[in-house]
C-alpha cells in the first residue's frame, strides 16, 4: 500500500513540475499514453515568413514527423501592427489561436477580422495543405488548397478515425493538437503579444480540438470550442465510423481522441457555443462534454446554422474573451436554476427582457427535432415545465446583447 502510494504521489509531483516548467500537462489517464513531448511543444517553433508585404502575413513553422520527414505547417498571422498600428510596445496584444474545421484551411479572413479587432491572431492549416491566394477562393472563407511538400496527414476519416493500430504519428489528431499548442507557444514569443492574455476558439472540428488543447495546453486564458464537442460515440455525424471501428478500437479511441477525456483537465475559463440542432454535434453530448469543464458557461442558439462562416459570428465568441483578457464587462451575466418537480425555479443577472423557457417533446433524433420557444415575463421567477419536455434550458439575451443559456436539462 505504501508503495502504491508513493509511487501516485510521484506521479503527481511529476506532473506538476511539468506544468510549472512549460505551462502545459496531460490529464493524469493519458500520463504515459500519448507521446508529446510538452517542453518542445511549450517552446516557439522554428518559423519562416513567406509574405509580410501584406497587412495579413503568412508563415510556415516546423511540425511533428510523418512518414520518416519533419513537417511544415502554413499559418495566416495578423495583429494591429502589421494593419500599420505605429508605436507598438512590447506585449500591446492580447493573442488568440483560430482553428478550423472540417474541410477547413487556415481562413485569412479570421486572422484579419481579430486583428481589426485588436488582438494578434495566427490561423494554422491541419490538413498538411497551404490555402490558395484569396483571389482564387470562391467566397471570403472558400477553403481551395494544395497539398505542401512537407505537410502532416490529410484531414480525413482515415487518419482521423482508422489508424490507431498504428504510431501516433500517423494520427490527425496528434498532429494538430501538437500544430495548435505550436502555434499559441509561437505567438507568446512576439515581442508585441502579451502571453499571459492569450486564448483560443475553433468550428466544427476546430471546436472538437479547442477541447482537447485546453485539456493539455494550461497558458490558455479562455477557450470557446463552436459546435464541437465529446462523446461523439454516443450519436453523432460519425455513427457509422464507430460502429465500423468495433467496441475495442472505440473504446481505445474514446480515451486518446474524445474531448470527454480532455476538457476535465482544461484550467481556461470555457465558453460552450452550439446550435439546438446541429447535425453534427448533437446537443445531449455537447451538454455533457461543457459539464466537465471546470469553468464552464453556455450558449445553445435555436437553430444555429453550421458552417465556418456562421460558427465565427456570434458576438458572444469577442465579448466573451474579451472580458477574460481585457477585463471588460460585457459577458457578466448568470443564471441560478433549481429544480423542484416540474417547476423550476430562476434568477438571471443583467438579462434583458428576452427571457425564455426552450424546449422540446420530440422523440427524433437530434438534429430533427422542433424546438419551442416560451417567453417569460421576467428575469426571475418559477416556470412550469411542460409535461412533454425531452430537453429543456432557460435562453436569455442579457444587457450586451449576448445570447445565453442555462445547462440543458431533462434527459435521463
């Protein structure tokens, strides 16, 4: 017993020296699991600029090895300083990493729309591709691409789903969780960022990754993952990849790669962003994944659409962040919600007077259900819930205009 417990406490120790040293640690389950070497990754990558002559900069940095080769990683990089800000000092800029997902590239629009916005911000490519000249995309987030001589593997089922019998660095997700943490350890090296304001967002499967890096990379001081989130297995866009894989490699796949084994160790205050009906990311599995996050808020949006263009409008994503790094008042509203029977029982601060009870009685699957909206009167009060409800939550706007949510309730 005594060994046991030395050896727990060893194990402990070691993971906190780890996390003193470079800021960044596995959850303690996949101590020894994964092989990421979390001092190299919490250090700048070598990088070379490939173009500063416009006001959004573009770069390549050095990645994880595959297929016997070092990797190269494409990324997008603005900040006010390269839009002509004069004047600027050391640590002027709050940071943030974007990433995107499926599909997706490095979308220099993102990295423009931040930096007008006053932050530094990179957007990195994960699919071992560099995006085309913004003339030869069809619209501003058109995602046409060419492979790069040195790139990591593709952003496929295969390396994302079907490669666990072999090494980790035949993995997608190896790679582009060591690619994001890459890029955020590369940013806090500018002179102009500040690194100890600094936070991360991602779409889709950029959402998906935004859970699994907070889990590892501790630095983060705010997270907003937008659709994606964990215990895919349980229903999800993916049903037939897991049921291909079989229990064993699910199983095995659930305990490297879902954010469920990640967002617990995430010390970045959390902002969970979905839609009602998203049909990728279905809403029960996005409520339990925000639930094991430490410091966690929510807004479901009644039909959100999915896209990267509609996953990087919410208004919420800026305010959000923005009070976490910049201590601005804009996102302090909150909820208080207890249940008793089939009332419950509210209280929201700074709401506005857009109070509702969201809810639904289908039985469909997720993506196909209707959901209804109630008003309520007031900020505070008692709500009967309707006798048909699968899934309920209070939905409000507060003073600033942001959309918030209580946690979704109702299913067993």
């Amino acid at each position: 017993m005594k060994k046991t417990i030395i050896i727990g406490l060893s194990l402990f120790l070691l993971q906190g020296i780890v996390l003193a040293q470079s800021g960044l640690a596995l959850p303690a389950d996949l101590e020894g699991e994964i092989p990421w070497d979390l001092k190299t990754l919490s250090q700048a990558p070598d990088f070379e600029w490939l173009n500063q002559s416009d006001s959004v900069w573009s770069l390549t940095y050095t990645g994880e090895e595959y297929e016997g080769k070092i990797t190269k990683v494409f990324a997008y990089y603005a900040s006010p300083a390269t839009f002509g800000a004069e004047n600027v000092g050391s640590g002027d800029f709050p940071g943030i990493v974007l990433v995107h997902g499926g599909g997706g590239t490095a979308f220099q629009i993102w990295v423009k729309e931040w930096a007008i916005r006053g932050y530094a911000a990179i957007a990195m490519d994960l699919g071992g591709d560099q995006p085309l000249p913004s003339e030869q995309q069809d619209n501003p987030w058109g995602s046409k691409r060419t492979r790069m001589e040195a790139g990591g593997p593709n952003q496929d089922d295969v390396h994302k789903f079907y490669r666990l019998s072999e090494g980790f660095n035949e993995q997608w997700q190896y790679h582009s969780v060591s690619n994001i943490i890459r890029a955020h350890s590369l940013i806090r090296s500018f002179d102009e960022v500040n690194p100890e304001q600094t936070a991360i967002t991602g779409i889709s499967w950029g959402g998906y990754l935004t859970n699994l890096v907070a889990g590892v990379d501790q630095r983060f001081v705010a997270a907003v993952p937008v659709y994606g989130c964990g215990f895919l297995q349980e229903g999800s866009a993916w049903d037939k990849q897991f049921d291909s894989l079989g229990v064993t490699k699910t199983n095995r796949w659930v305990k490297l790669w879902n954010p469920s084994s990640y967002v617990g160790n995430a010390s970045a205050d959390m902002l969970f962003v979905n839609g009602t009906n998203d049909f990728a990311y279905f809403v029960e599995n996005w409520q339990k994944t925000a639930n094991l996050a430490k410091n966690a808020q929510f807004t479901l949006i009644p039909e959100m659409k999915h896209s990267h263009l509609h996953g990087a409008a919410p208004e919420e994503i800026y305010h959000f962040i923005s009070t976490k790094l910049e201590n601005k008042s804009e996102f302090i509203s909150s909820i208080k919600l207890k249940e008793k029977g089939d009332q419950a029982k509210y209280s929201i601060s700074h709401a506005s007077k857009e109070v509702y009870l969201a809810y639904t009685g289908d039985k469909k699957r997720s993506p196909d259900r209707e959901w209804k909206l109630i008003p309520l009167d007031k900020a505070k009060g008692t709500v009967s819930i309707p006798s048909d409800a699968k899934l309920w939550y209070i939905y409000w706007v507060d003073d600033s205009g942001n959309r918030r949510s209580s946690e979704v309730k109702g299913w067993e």
